[in-house]
C-alpha cells in the first residue's frame, strides 16, 4: 500500500483513481499531477517506482490543500458564516439546504427522514 497524505492506497488501483481516495484532490486535480509527473498510460499503484511515488507526494504536499487542512478550512468557513448571522449560516445552523433548493418536496437527505403528522380524528355528526 502506498501512503499520500496520510492516506493508504491499494497496489491494486490505478493511479489516476486513487489520488481521488484523498480528501480535495478530484479527477482534475489527479490528472495535473500525473502530468507533473510524467506518468503515462495510468498504471497501477504497485507498478510505480518509489521515486515517482515520492515526487507523487511532493506535489500533492507543496501544491494542494488536503484533508485535516482542508476540512479545517471549510469547517472554519461554515463556523464564520454561522457566527455573523448569514442567510447561508443560518440555514447551515438549521440543517436546511444552503444554495437555494426548494424544500417544499425534497430535501429530505438535508432535513431527515420523513415525519408524518397525525391525521385529526373524524367527527361523526348526527
């Protein structure tokens, strides 16, 4: 296994997909680093040579904000936008979607599973 920014990755996954395991690095980001690199054809992890490997981890240590920093950043950012009292904060503060979703209808990963509300009892009139 190799390990990138404290992250282990199998021998068995291509390159180009395992630098996507890595918390703030996509598949953009993954394909510049190879670039850098000069890795072609996407081999395998346990095909590449420890000094490409170490390269591998220069660039993604020098170049890219990633995990613990990186959620840090963002948590920081959302704790910034709670404290000053935003619309944005404040729908983080609720569990509400943040960019503009309706919620009449959907949202229900954002606000929970389903509560149904109890039908009033009929009243039989004579």
């Amino acid at each position: 296994m190799a390990r990138i920014a404290g992250v282990d990755i199998p021998d068995n996954r291509r390159i180009e997909l395992g630098l996507t395991m890595i918390y703030g690095i996509g598949p953009t980001a993954a394909s510049k680093i190879l670039k850098q690199v000069r890795l072609e054809g996407n081999p395998k992890i346990g095909d590449i040579e420890d000094s490409q490997l170490q390269q591998i981890r220069e660039i993604v240590d020098q170049d890219h904000t990633v995990e613990g920093d990186l959620r840090r950043e963002v948590n920081m950012n959302i704790r910034r936008l709670i404290d000053i009292g935003t619309y944005r904060g404040v729908r983080h503060r609720t569990g509400l979607p943040v960019r503009g979703q309706r919620t009449k209808t959907n949202a229900r990963g954002r606000k929970g599973g389903k509560r149904t509300i109890a039908n009033k009892k009929k009243v039989i009139k004579k």
